[in-house]
C-alpha cells in the first residue's frame, strides 16, 4: 500500500492511498500516473423540526414535550462512525434549554441521507416563546458540520399560551340583570384554548364587586 505522508505542502488535503500494489520482482517499475491530491468535501446539514403529536410547528407548554427534528446529511464519509446531536434553544435568550440534549452515532451506508432525532424538554415555563433546534455532527470528537440557525423557520417552533375566555349570565333568564337577594344563581361559560390534552386542570371562578 502506497501512502502518502502528511507534511506543510499536504496540509488540509485529502491524503493519498493507494492499496494492493504488488511487486514480484527486483527493479520493477509500477506506474500509477500523476496522483493529486484533493480539497477535502465538507459535510452539510439540513433540518426540518415538528410537533411529534400532530406534527406542525406548534407544542404546548407542557412538561414533556416531544419534537422530531429530520436531519438530512450530505458529503459524510461511508463507513466512518459520526455522532449527531440535537438540543433546543430558547430563541429570546439564544441559551440552550436545559435537558434537550440528545445524541446519536450512526455510520453511513450512503454518503447522502437523513437522520431522525427525537428530542423530549420541558416546556412548561416557557408558554408564548419560540424555540429552536440546533444540530451538529461530529466525526472523530469535532464539529465538522452545524445548523445553528436562531432565525431559520424549519428549525422553529411556537410554545402556545393557554388562554380563557368567559361569558356571564343569570342564571334565571340568562340575560345581564339580576335580583338583589340570597342565592342568587350566575352561570360563567369558560372557552379555553391551547390547554395540554390528557392533562387535569382545576377551574376557579371569583365573583368580584366591580
């Protein structure tokens, strides 16, 4: 096997290999042309983040949250072992939200194909914000390929807000009057709207003077 040594003149090159040559006898000549060198092929990433439930662009502020974030990968090497990881970020803040780390090794068949990562966090304290999915790949213990992009809408999700409407009547002839005397009887219709399904909540109603 012919290979090339790293020096100054090969830096940051793809170095040469060249296996099975064979030689029989003494003062044989075997040639193999002109090898160059080639400009290593980086690696790239893109992403498209989802709800795992319903699989739009809007979670709620719940404490278990579950995302799929596909990755398509290009120009990876075939058969190298490379280690994907995903995390979220707070878009306001641009911090990383604590626990949403996940990671993966996989090695390639194909030097262009995709990745699901499944990450789970804890959203309950964040109702009305965004958050972002960051991706890197690393291969030997570095980075060679991000997308980390705080503004790119595939990686974005919305965290709802819950929200309550309500609508108060008497409880007699369902209009705004009532009588001034003991018992009287109010009916509060509640719409609600991006509460968590599955989830028990506890409704209060406060009558207040005015």
């Amino acid at each position: 096997t012919l290979e090339e040594l790293p020096c100054s003149a090969n830096e940051g090159l793809i170095l040469i290999s060249v296996p099975n040559i064979t030689i029989k006898r003494d003062s044989y000549k075997v040639d193999l042309g002109t090898l160059d060198d080639k400009e290593p092929v980086t690696p790239y990433l893109a992403t498209q983040a989802f709800d795992a439930t319903d699989e739009d662009k809007a979670v709620f502020a719940d404490s278990e949250v579950a995302i799929v974030d596909v990755v398509s990968y290009g120009n990876v090497e075939v058969g190298k072992t490379y280690t994907m990881e995903a995390c979220l970020v707070d878009k306001a803040t641009g911090t990383e939200i604590a626990g949403s780390r996940v990671s993966q090794e996989f090695t390639p068949t194909y030097s262009h194909s995709s990745l699901e990562m499944n990450l789970v966090a804890d959203l309950s304290e964040y109702a009305g914000s965004r958050v972002v999915v960051y991706e890197y790949l690393y291969l030997d213990g570095r980075v060679v390929a991000d997308h980390a992009d705080i503004a790119d809408s595939t990686q974005t999700l919305r965290v709802l807000t819950p929200e309550i409407g309500t609508t108060l009547v008497d409880g007699v002839d369902a209009d705004k009057n009532v009588s001034a005397e003991h018992d009287i009887v109010l009916v509060d219709t509640v719409a609600y709207t991006n509460l968590v399904p599955g989830k028990e909540y506890t409704l209060t109603g406060t009558l207040m003077d005015k």
